[in-house]
C-alpha cells in the first residue's frame, strides 16, 4: 500500500513519521510532481496538479473537519473522500465558543476597559434566558457546542439541514424554519460548512432576524460573512459585536476594519487546530478500514459539499 502525503502549508516531517509508526506495512512519502501513483492521500489543500497525477486514488483523507478546499478541485472519480470526524478539535471549538459567549454575557470587555482606568465598577446583572444560543450547524463540532452551552443554562438553539435532536436544544432544519431559528436567537454561532448553499449566510436580511442586541461568533469560514453588512448593522445598534476567527482573505489583512472596530473581537483561525497524533491514530484507522472493505465515518458527500 502506498500512502502520498501532500498538506499545504504543514511541515510534513512529524506527519510522515506518525503515519509510518501507525502504518508500517505502507509505503508513505510527501508527494512532489512526478511521484509514483498512491493508493491513498493524506491532503490538506493540495494542488490540482497533485490530484492529476493521481488517477486511481481509492481514498483521500483531509487532516480538518472542512472539506471546501477540496470542493474546489477535480477530484480523482474513483476516491472516496473522508474528512477528520473530531481528534480533538471539538472540545476547543467548545472552549473557544464558550469563552466567547461567556466573555460577551458577563460583559468582560467592560471590566477590561474599567481596568484601564483603574475604575471599580460592577457590571450589570443579566439574565441568561435573555439571550438565546443559536447553534448554525449541528455535526460533530455544533452538537458539542451546543452541550458545552447547555452547562452553563443559556437556551440553545440548534439549526441543520436536517432534523437533529440533542437533548436540551431546541432544533430547526432546513430553509422554512430558519428564519424563525435566526428570531428566536441573541447570540449566533456559525458552525455550517461552506458550500454553495451557505455562501453570503450572514448578510444584512438573516443577521437582521436575530433578536435586539444580537451577537455573531464566526468560527467556520470567512465566506459565510459579508464583512460590511456584520459591521453596518452593528455601527447602526441591532447588533452589538461579534467574535471572529475566520476570514474571507487569511492572514486578515492589517488595513482591515475589523482590527480596529471597538465591538469586533479577532482571533487567528485558531479556534479548533488539528491535534496531529490524534488525527494520525484516526486516519490510519479509516485507511486500514478502508482496506478491509469496512465502512468508514466522515465520507464526504460532493453533491452536498460536505
């Protein structure tokens, strides 16, 4: 079995050497033009030329959880495609939402500003049935989110394109009920993949249903956001701020609005990092899965884009 490894922007040395202690009956090397044909690929952004070369690729593992890179490309007809189910990355995404919902409630920005001037002054108290939670996307990582939440006794809300129960979480699917999801949430938490269906998903007309007040915590991709609607509805009080940690150009770049906005929180694409040894002990498990014939979790559904 021969394994091509080919990760955008990750330094290869420690995955190859993972995957070889975890498969050492394959034949693994970082792919470069001209390499001999694979059975399987290890990928995170890869080139379309890597997959031209690569033809009669059975499987294709992406190292996250968001498959949009390769959307993008012509993908060999045969692969079957698998993305990373978890391997650690839901219980950051969990942290990070947490820490920003929390942050924004107990309003530390405040006592951070107060700080500055050596200000002792409390906070207002507020009700956590005030401010609904609502979860835009319900896989692996939304339904984590969504428990996380339920800890710390703010409604939640949860959202899929298919119906999906969790205990503690009221649930809307599909397009007829997403506007009464969006209405009956303060604080929106985007967690959908990225497809043609979810590009543009908070602009002006859907930021504008939540409730009075509403916060927007952006933690999928940049290209669910329309930047100047998010600050717009802010500058104009519907909004009060938001949390980032994705963006449509990344790095952001500095002359952004969004590093100086007072009410716009950035964090660099870093709210869910891949766990390397945990995502190599789940990739080499589907790929021996694979080989024996076995079904495997996390199979991408192109026509879905996810």
């Amino acid at each position: 079995m021969r394994i091509t490894f080919c990760c955008t922007g990750t330094k290869a040395e420690p995955w190859l050497q993972g995957l070889r202690a975890a498969l050492p009956e394959a034949t693994i090397e970082e792919w470069a033009p001209g390499a001999p044909q694979a059975d399987h690929a290890v990928v995170w952004a890869p080139p379309q030329a890597m997959m031209d070369e690569q033809p009669a690729l059975r499987g294709v593992f992406n190292i996250g959880a968001g498959v949009d890179a390769l959307m993008r490309l012509k993908l060999p007809a045969g692969a079957t495609i698998v993305r990373l189910d978890d391997a650690g990355m839901s219980v950051q995404m969990a942290e990070y939402v947490c820490h920003a919902v929390i942050r924004h409630f107990r309003e530390f920005d405040v006592c951070a500003d107060n700080e500055l001037d050596a200000r002792w002054v409390f906070n207002r108290q507020l009700r956590r049935g005030d401010f609904p939670v609502g979860v835009m996307g319900m896989g692996v990582l939304g339904e984590r989110v969504a428990k996380a939440l339920l800890q710390f006794e703010f409604p939640v809300n949860g959202w899929s394109r298919s119906p999906k129960q969790v205990d503690g979480v009221r649930g809307f699917h599909g397009q007829d009920q997403f506007d009464a999801f969006l209405g009956a949430s303060r604080v929106l938490v985007c967690l959908v993949p990225l497809t043609p269906e979810t590009v543009d998903i908070m602009r002006r007309d859907t930021l504008s249903r939540l409730r009075p007040g509403g916060y927007v915590i952006n933690v999928a991709r940049g290209g669910h956001l329309v930047d100047d609607d998010l600050i717009a509805l802010i500058d104009e009080g519907h909004l009060t701020g938001a949390t980032l940690d994705v963006f449509r150009t990344e790095p952001l770049p500095q002359d952004h609005p969004f590093w100086s906005h007072p009410k716009i929180t950035v964090t660099p694409h870093t709210s869910a990092r891949t766990v390397r040894d945990d995502s190599i002990e789940q990739i080499a498990g589907k790929i021996l899965a694979m080989e024996r014939g076995e079904a495997v979790e996390g199979v991408v559904h192109p026509d879905r884009g996810y």
